[in-house]
C-alpha cells in the first residue's frame, strides 16, 4: 500500500508541474462535487508568496482531485519550524501523505522522521 501511494504522489507532482494546476477543485482543495475522498494529501510549500510554488500547489490540486483525493495546502513562509508544526498538523488531521517542500531539507528531518513512524508516507520536494 505504501509503495502505490509513493507511486501515486510522484506521478502526481510530476503530472501536477506538467498539468500546471488544470484540475477541477474547490478553494479549500477538496474534490468538487459528491464523490466520496479517495483519502487526504498534506502539501507544505516553501512559501505560497512565489507564484512557481503557488503553480505546484495548484497542480497538485488539481491532479488529485481528478483522482479522488483532497488535498490541504500550507504555506511553510520560508520557516523550519513552522512547516514542522504543520507536519504535526497534518499528523493530527490524519492525512494519508505529505508532499513537503522544506525550507530546510536537513533541519526538518525530525518532523518527517515522526511522520514515518506514524506510518505517512512523507515526499520531500527538493
């Protein structure tokens, strides 16, 4: 189950830059109409304030929802600490995987080390 969702989140990141956001999603990331959530994806940018991380987040968007899934977007503002709370947030949520773009890649460790003893899977976006 783990290696088709790591399957699943890079095809989907990988059709999300591709895809540049042209999927159909409400503003909140949830799939538009009454079809039931495949599951729930935690994205934590670096910072939404660049529009080449708000086209990712839109893209991943977008490709999840043509999939079933939800997605919850986060703006990680260029801080380590931050995105570490909003990895425990979205631990708290129970989301089924993160896609992370860290703001520091070796200082978050902890924070994706946790998630992987939760059992989710986490991406990391370098």
């Amino acid at each position: 189950m783990k290696k088709k969702m790591y399957i699943f989140i890079i095809s989907l990141l990988s059709l999300g830059l591709v895809g540049c956001g042209d999927g159909v999603s409400d503003k909140e990331g949830g799939q538009v109409g009454g079809t039931e959530s495949k599951g729930v994806i935690g994205v934590s940018v670096l910072t939404l304030g660049n529009p080449f991380f708000s086209v990712i987040a839109d893209g991943v968007r977008g490709q999840a929802a043509k999939h079933g899934y939800e997605v919850i977007v986060v703006d990680g503002d260029r801080d380590v600490q931050k995105q570490a709370n909003q990895i425990d947030d979205f631990l708290t949520k129970g989301v089924d995987a993160i896609i992370l773009n860290p703001c520091d890649r070796q200082s978050i460790g902890p924070a994706i080390e946790k998630a992987n003893k939760a059992g989710i899977p986490v991406l990391p976006v370098i």
